[in-house]
C-alpha cells in the first residue's frame, strides 16, 4: 500500500516513429476494406457522416480516429474488421478470418 493517495505514474507516450507507422498501416487496411467495399472516399465518408478529406486523411495515415467514426466506417462497410477489437485485430486480419 505504498501508493496510497498517490497518483498513478502515467504510461510514457507512444515511441512517435512507431505510432506513425501504425497510422499509415491502419489506413492501408482501411483503403483495401474500401475497396473490396466498391466504394469511393466520397461515397463511405458520406455514409459514415464525415467529410471526404477528413476520411482521406485517415486512409494516409495523416489523422487519428474516435472510436464513433470507426464504428461508423465498419458499419458502413458492412463488418467487423477489428479496427476496434476481436479476433482481426489480434491476427491484423482485415476480414477476421477465412
């Protein structure tokens, strides 16, 4: 009980070099889904209920994304593609599985 009314140390912050790899390796995953989808950028940013240069920087790795605007994307795409959690993003299977 050494910690008793002491705050948490913090975790340190992401190593940024490794942080933006995994943003333009995100948006990767995200332009294939798209397109297997047959979709435009203008087309899923419109029904995902975002602008089409907000959704593009994401696909360059450019912007981080709320978990409401992921949530929106898989839905608008139709599945799970464990950008949030489950078994793809564990495998860094976009489809989840055979």
């Amino acid at each position: 009980m050494a910690n008793v009314g002491r705050m948490p140390i913090p975790a340190p912050p992401p190593d940024r070099a490794r942080l933006d790899e995994q943003r333009v390796a995100f948006g990767d995953r995200l332009r294939s889904a798209r397109g297997r989808a047959g979709l435009t950028q203008e087309q899923l940013a419109l029904r995902a209920g975002m602008d089409r240069s907000q959704y593009s920087e994401l696909e360059r790795g450019q912007r981080d994304a709320r978990l409401s605007t992921l949530l929106r994307i898989e839905s608008v795409l139709g599945a799970e593609l464990g950008f949030v959690g489950g078994p793809a993003a564990a495998t860094g299977d976009v489809d989840g599985g055979p």
